[in-house]
C-alpha cells in the first residue's frame, strides 16, 4: 500500500498563492504531483533514541529530501547555482583570502520556468532566510520570479529523524518578520505523510 503525501498547509507571501495559481499552474500543479508520488512510508527507519520513543519508526528527512529530488528531475527541474565572485574590498588591510574562498556558488534546489523551488526537510536554522533571501537573490539575478517551499508540518517533523523546520514554525516566523518591499511572491506547502 502506497502512503503519498499530501498538501496540507498554505502560507502566501505577497499574494504568492494568488500569483503562481494564476501564472504558473503548471509548475504548481507538477510540485502537487511531486509531493504525492513519494511514499513517506518507504524512507522510515528504526530510531533508537528519538522524541517518538525508543525503537520507534521514524522518517528519514534527507532521504525525503532525495525522493522528492528525484521525482521533480523526471519533471526537468534543475538546480540553480548562481557564481558569487566575492569582493575583496572589505578584508582588513594586510589579510589576503584563499582564491578558493572568492569564487563560490549561491544554491536553490530546483528551478524551472522561473518558478524556484526550496524543499526545506533537512535544515532548522536557514529556513526563513532560504524564503525572504535567498528567493530574492535569485529574482534579482533573473532566475526566478516566484518561490515555493516545501516543507513537512509539525505532526509530520515530530515524526523525524533529526530535528527539522516545520510549515507551523515558519508561518510564525514569517508573520511575525512581516514583509519586506524586495519579498517577491512566495508559497509554503505543508506537507504530511497521507
């Protein structure tokens, strides 16, 4: 028996439902497919020590992260890497970086039509930024012009392996960081084992 998962949360940053349901269906309607093609219950592991208990079935976040990856490359959503080309204008006088450490790649998981995608199931501390920053960097690099997140609600993270971000704890991040003039429009999906 399949368990897919389902959407079951909505958060709009400057009218980002509105927007993408209106110009961007398509994309929107293939991440719902995405979402609902992965069986939660294949990525679950025997936890040994965990907040659902000792020896509980648990879900594996980086393994989502990897079936749901792979399910939109079968769609052509490909990552987006921008080059940083870091200044040197601002090191203090006398210090000379590494070469390496100049030229460098800023991230988003998966673009297509200029539609940016985050699928956020593997990290705590970086969420908000990878909506509000991050998306922004990419629109004004013309990469994208809206943003999706994907991320698993409470009931759902409490069920992880490792400690994850949840669609509860963003929304009340977001609303309370409010929204700023450079925002562009973003949607969060709260997504929950079926």
């Amino acid at each position: 028996m399949v368990f897919e998962m389902i959407v079951a949360g909505m958060y709009s940053i400057k009218r980002g439902k509105e927007v993408i349901e209106s110009d961007f269906a398509a994309e929107l309607d293939e991440i719902r497919r995405v979402v609902a093609a992965v069986d939660a219950t294949a990525y679950r592991i025997e936890s040994g020590q965990s907040r659902a208990g000792s020896g509980a079935q648990v879900y594996n976040p980086e393994e989502l992260t990897q079936a749901l990856n792979a399910e939109f490359e079968v769609l052509q959503w490909h990552r987006g890497q921008i080059l940083c080309g870091y200044s040197t204008r601002f090191y203090a006088p006398g210090y000379t970086p590494l070469a390496s450490s100049l030229n460098v790649f800023r991230e988003i998981d998966l673009v297509k039509h200029k539609v940016g995608v985050d699928i956020l199931f593997d990290q705590c501390a970086s969420v908000v930024y990878d909506i509000c920053a991050e998306m922004t960097i990419f629109h004004n690099m013309g990469i994208v012009d809206v943003g999706i997140g994907i991320t698993p609600i409470k009931a759902f993270a409490d069920n992880m392996s490792t400690g994850v971000s949840y669609f509860e704890q963003i929304v009340w991040d977001l609303e309370h960081r409010g929204v700023a003039d450079i925002d562009i429009p973003v949607l969060i999906l709260g997504v929950m084992a079926g």
